[in-house]
C-alpha cells in the first residue's frame, strides 16, 4: 500500500491488502480467514474492511463503516480489557497479537490475530478474523431467562437467581436502566454517555464500554457474550428482549386488554386482566432513580394508564355496589394524583356514604393542606358541600350525571 493511501483516505481492495502484506513480509496464512481481514490506522480507526469480513457481518446483521472506531467494532473494552485497545496493544507489542478469543456481542465469535504493517510514513494494524461459523445462527429464538421487574425499585433475576446488589446503584445499573428505557432499539456509546454522564464529554464514551463489559459480569456472562443479554450491532448496545420478561412490557399489554375490555362493557374480563396489571404496578417506573430525565416520558406514560386501570375498577366496584374494593381502587388513585380535587372528592363522598366521616375529614385536610403547600390555593369543593349533596340524593334518587374520572373514564358517583 502506497504513502499516499494512508490513513481514511485510502481506497484499498482486495489485491492491494493482498500486496501490502506480501511488501511487509508477513503473508497471509495459507487461505483467508473464514472472517476476513479489518485495516485499522494508528489513530484506532477502521480503513478497510476485506469482502469476507463485511459478508460475515451481513450475515450477523452487523455493519462496520470506514472511520469507525476499533473500540466500538472489536469491543476492546471486552475483548481487550479495562480502558484496554486492541489496536494500542498491536501496535505496542513487537510481533502484533497472538490469536485470543473473540466475541461482539451475541453475533460474532471466534479468534483474532493482529499483524502491523507499514504503509508510508503511517503504521496500521491488520486484524485477522477467524469467526465460529455456528454464532448467531439459531433459528431457535432464546427463552425467556431472564426476569426483569422495573416498576418500582429495580430487580433482575437471571435463569432463576437474584442478581440484584450494589452494583444497580453504580455505573453499570445506569446504563442498564437506560438500555430499559431505551429498549426499542439500538443505543451508540456517545448517547448513552451524553444521557448518563454528560459533564464529563468526550472521555464518558470509553467508560461505557467498560460499564458494559461489568455490566455482563454482573449478569453472570463472564467470558461470554456470545449470547449476551446485553447485545450490541452496528447501530451500538441494546437489551435482547427475546431473553427478557419485563413487568413494565406485561402491565401495558394487560392494562389496554383490560381498559378495552371495560369500554366494551365487559366488566368481568376488564376487572379480572386490569387486577392482574395493577397488581405488577409496585410504583413508578425505576422509581429509585426518581431524577432521571431521559426515563421521564415513559413514567408519566406508565402512571397515566395505571390511573385509567385504577379509575375504571373504581366504576365497576360502585356499580357493583363494593363500596370497600372501590375505596380501595380510589386510595391508590389519589396517591398517583395527589392534586386531583375531583379524584379526591370521590374517594371522601364514598369514605362517607360507608359512614367513615373522621376518614372523609382526614382526606379533605390532607388535599387542603397539600394544595395550599404546593400552589397556595384550596380545594374546589367544600367538605360540607359534598355531605350536602349525599344527602339530597339520598332524599331524591334521581340517577346523577356521571362524574368523569381520570382517562375519561365515567362512572356513577353515587
């Protein structure tokens, strides 16, 4: 390869690593490697990839471009260890690298073997990459081994062991939270750092790497990412949700089965499947990272349909006449909205139609109190108004016009 071919800007083929490596004295061994060969220039970036490499990453569904970084195509925080780089470590080492293990996420294994060559003024790194030919071909979509549960304080079981600790709370936890909340798709290190960490620029992209690679170790895949819950293609990291049965995923689908259910006027099934949901609703999504802004959208999401689950088996419960299952419901509803002058004034008409007057009297000062605290005004009701009003219905049964709920759920207040 001519000087003048160095770096990015060189347009090399197949012939010309050929003879690159032929000037350099260092041929090839016997045939191509069933992976093929990657050009990486001294400042770690990829050059030229050869046709075998790039049909082996199609059939990955893996895509490497030319400027990408080593460290993101050869996990070297994985593959060469803490702060490591394989391309650093090729250059430094007399005679390159010996043939190790080798793995990019769930996709690719095999070995890889690094030879320096010089080219021009500029010395670059072959890396030789011999693949396992059985990775990520299984037809067979993977069981769901691992249990997430993410609504409420965050809990990993993984083929039925706690993986829960410390860690959660550390670098790795957070990243793992963000992949959660950002798992629809695929995540490239800059994002991740800029969500997480990002007062600390550029030098935060190398700490995910290395967050990832503790991030496996914590979830039992130590040596191995081969299939790794923790995947990663060119577009960069994601969570394999083939392996994963997350609450948050199970609540949605049974929260919308059960809030269709009641609009059709299906009261048993849309009490029995909105039970099932609300009962996976322990709190707010991730709720011991409560400052996390890029998990905002979602949590307000999640809390709104719990709302409307939680509003409708209220109206089921009153129109079942179960006036404790729908105090119930409203309790809980009033602790997801505390401000909710219209929530609250159905949790105290129902606290006094069941004769719990000091109840009915201890909510009204707590909304009072909390609303003045917080915006310094005062309940749009009267406790005396609301008694009152009981009372003229119990003189006239007269049906009410039906109070509107959160959601735009209705039910019959009386």
């Amino acid at each position: 390869m001519a000087a003048q071919r160095s770096g990015v800007a060189c347009e090399p083929d197949d012939r010309m690593v050929d003879v690159t490596y032929k000037e350099a004295g260092v041929p090839l061994s016997g045939r191509r490697p069933s992976g093929g060969v990657v050009l990486v220039d001294s400042r770690g970036r990829i050059v030229w990839a050869s046709t075998e490499m790039d049909a082996g990453l199609e059939r990955a569904g893996l895509r490497w471009t030319r400027g990408m970084r080593c460290c993101d195509a050869l996990e070297c925080a994985v593959n060469a260890g803490q702060d490591g780089c394989l391309t650093e470590q090729a250059l430094a080492a007399p005679d390159g690298l010996a043939a190790r293990p080798w793995a990019a996420g769930a996709e690719l294994a095999g070995t890889l073997t690094a030879r320096t060559i010089q080219s021009g003024a500029e010395e670059m790194v072959a890396f030789e990459l011999h693949l396992d030919d059985s990775a990520g071909r299984s037809d067979a979509a993977p069981e769901h081994d691992v249990r997430v549960a993410a609504l409420g304080r965050l809990s990993v079981v993984v083929q039925g062991q706690s993986r829960d600790g410390d860690w959660l709370q550390q670098r790795p936890g957070q990243v793992f939270r963000y992949l959660l909340a950002s798992r629809e798709g695929a995540q490239r290190s800059e994002a991740i750092a800029n969500a997480l960490w990002p007062e600390r620029g550029p030098s935060a992209v190398a700490n995910v790497r290395y967050c990832i690679f503790k991030l496996r170790e914590q979830l039992g895949e130590r040596g191995d990412t081969t299939t790794s819950l923790i995947a990663r293609d060119a577009a960069g990291y994601r969570i394999d949700l083939r392996r994963v049965e997350l609450d948050v995923d199970i609540f949605q689908t049974k929260s919308a089965a059960g809030i269709a259910a009641h609009r059709r006027g299906d009261s048993a099934l849309a009490e029995a499947t909105l039970a099932e949901a609300l009962a996976l609703y322990r709190g707010e999504f991730l709720a011991d990272d409560p400052y996390a802004d890029w998990a905002f959208s979602e949590r307000e999401y999640l809390r709104s349909m719990a709302g409307k689950g939680l509003a409708a088996m209220a109206q089921i419960s009153l129109a079942a006449g179960r006036l404790v299952s729908a105090t119930e419901h409203l309790l809980r509803l009033a602790q997801l909205e505390p401000f909710d002058s219209h929530v609250h004034q159905m949790l105290i008409e129902v606290c006094l139609r069941r004769g719990r007057r000091t109840e009915a009297l201890r909510h009204y000062h707590a909304l009072r109190a909390r609303l003045h605290r917080a915006f310094g005004e005062l309940p749009d009701f009267e406790l005396t108004s609301v008694a009152a009003g009981m009372g003229v219905r119990q003189r006239e049964p007269a049906p009410a016009r039906p109070a509107r709920m959160p959601g735009g759920l209705a039910f019959d207040a009386r």
